[in-house]
C-alpha cells in the first residue's frame, strides 16, 4: 500500500515534466528551450526526493547513462 502512495504523490511531478519536455522539443533552440529543459529536469529531480523524503524507492533502479569517449588514434 506504501508503494501507491508514493505513486500517486510523484505522478504530478512525473507528469508535469514529461510536458514540460515535450513543450520543450517543440521549441527552437536557444535560451527559452533550455529553461524548459532545466524546469522538466527539476521536475522529475522532485518526484525522485518526494520518495526519499517518504522513505520509498522504486523496485527497479534507474538506468545510469554511460558517458562514450572517442577513442583518438
């Protein structure tokens, strides 16, 4: 039962920053563009403290980005 409510209290956060980043994208690139994308990033940032200030996690961690390197030769 715990689960669901941490769902339901980090659903508006999540939500509100995929919009944001789909505002974003229909966006031309500039400073506007990346105030959207800084926002949406917040965002989901919210959504993730809201659940460690409830004390939950998410079952499956999040997939961590792997930087790539151009190998010079």
């Amino acid at each position: 039962m715990g689960k669901v409510v941490f769902l339901y209290r980090s659903l508006a956060y999540r939500n509100a920053a995929a919009e944001m980043l789909r505002k974003a994208r229909k966006l031309p690139r500039g400073a506007e563009r990346r105030a959207a994308r800084r926002y949406a990033k917040a965002l989901r940032d919210l959504a993730q403290t809201e659940a460690w200030l409830e004390g939950r996690v998410a079952d499956e961690p999040r997939p961590v980005q792997q930087m790539r390197t151009a190998a010079s030769r």
